[in-house]
C-alpha cells in the first residue's frame, strides 16, 4: 500500500496541492530524473546548458541557483511538512524521487514525485521521536540535498553558500507561513518545537557539512521605514537576472536598507 494512504485527506490536499507532492507511478514526468543522475558531472553540465534558456537565466550559475530555489522547495516542503505537521517521516532518498524541471517559460510547473514504494514512517514514543527525526533530517539533507547541490556546485561554479541559503530560505518560509498557523494546538507545538531544533540544537553531520545551514543563514528581521519587517537573505539567489521585466525577491539582500547593513557590518 503507498505512504498515501496514512495521510489524513486534509493533510494530504495541503501536500497535494500548495506543495505539489505526487505518487509517481501514478502519472507520467517526461522533464524529471531521479536526482542520483545530477551526481553525474556530464548529465548536470546538460541539464543546465538545457534548463537557462527555458527559464531565461544568463549563465550556468544562475540556472543551478534557481533550480535549487525550487527543489528545495518541494523536497523540503513534502519531507518536513510531513514530518511536523503529519508526524510522519516520508524518507526521500536520490533513488526515489524525481527531481521534476518543467517550466512554462514564465513560471515553475514542476512537481514533486515520490515512489510509491518510499519508506513512511513515524514516531514508535514520543520519547523515541527526537532519534527518529534526526534520522527524517538526516535523509532530507544528508543524503538527498547535500550530494546534490555539491554537485550543481561543481559543475555550475555557483557559491556554495548561495545554494544553502537558497534551502535555508524555503525551511523558513514552510515553518513560519506554511505551519505557522495550523489549527490543531498539539500540531502547532510540534511545529515550533521542531523549528526550534532544526535553527538550534540540530547537529551539523544531519545536513552533510561541518555547520547547521538553518542557524548560519538566518539573519535578524529588518524593521522598513514603512513599518514592514522582513527578514533579509545573507546571499543573492540572481533571480533578478533570470526576470524580464527586471524583479527581486522580497527577502533580496540588494534591497535592504544601507544603515542596516553599515549597522550589521559595524561601521
């Protein structure tokens, strides 16, 4: 029986549709390969020479830049959603999911295919559940986006720390919009205690680097002279050079404040 069947509906049409998680037997993904094919240095020099004219991006760099944007998105989105919203552990893995690029040539269409023959799991105890969610972290970072953004590193020469920012970036968002407001108390707490680990206590060796990318990249709030406050990335993803007309991203660092930056800088 697919992982499908655990989820109750109402967690399922937020996995299905605001994070566009698919059973992957049970439709077709011709622009997709499953993500141990981009460990390949000729098979992702391809995919990037064949992805930047598609989604409009100038150079190898930013191709891989906006690639990771994305999905990191629907891999962070369907493993940790799952995880503290749903308390169940959906183990992606390079294997057994598909890394889907399909663009319309002004936007993402991509989804986010998993096998049904993925592994789901949950906590045995509460007092087993810290084990058991390193080991849900462990297989998201680790073993799936680790290997993967190395190797869009290597063959793109993007930053690495742009592309752990990039990650960074989507935990943020899913934890602080996405499940900031679930109706459920019990899910609520589980969400923020959760959170709190992955910026806090969670170890480095759980995201396959000698530091934890979730607390490095997370940079205080921002209060605007128009009363907003945004909390400004550390890194530029360069979407702005794949937008015509030209647009940044509302949490683009190019865009923050020059006192705020003189003020973090200490100058």
């Amino acid at each position: 029986m697919s992982w499908r069947a655990a989820f109750s509906a109402q967690d399922w049409a937020q996995l299905y549709g605001p994070l566009q998680l698919r059973v992957l037997e049970e439709g077709e993904h011709p622009d997709a390969l499953p993500p141990r094919a981009l460990f390949e240095p000729r098979r992702c020099d391809a995919l990037l020479a064949q992805l930047g004219p598609v989604i409009g991006a100038p150079t190898p760099a930013i191709t891989a830049s906006l690639l990771v944007k994305r999905f990191a998105f629907l891999a962070t989105g369907a493993s940790l959603y799952a995880m503290s919203a749903c308390n169940r552990g959906l183990q992606l893995t390079p294997d057994n999911c598909l890394l889907d690029y399909q663009h319309d040539g002004r936007r993402w269409v991509s989804v986010m295919p998993v096998s049904e023959q993925a592994v789901l799991t949950a906590p045995v105890s509460e007092a087993a559940r810290e084990v058991w969610r390193a080991e849900v972290v462990r297989g998201l970072f680790a073993n799936l986006l680790a290997p993967l953004l190395e190797s869009l590193h290597q063959s793109s020469g993007i930053a690495r720390r742009i592309l752990w920012d990039n990650t960074a970036a989507r935990v943020y968002s899913l934890y602080e919009k996405r499940m900031g407001h679930l109706a459920d108390p019990q899910s609520r707490a589980r969400v923020q205690a959760d959170f709190d680990w992955l910026l806090g206590d969670a170890p480095a060796a759980l995201f396959g680097l000698t530091y934890n990318p979730l607390q490095h990249f997370r940079r205080a709030p921002t209060q605007l002279p128009d009363g907003r406050c945004i909390r400004f990335r550390r890194t530029c993803c360069f979407y702005y050079q794949a937008s015509d007309p030209v647009e940044y991203c509302t949490a683009c660092p190019l865009l923050r404040p020059k006192r705020a930056r003189r003020s973090a800088d200490g100058t």
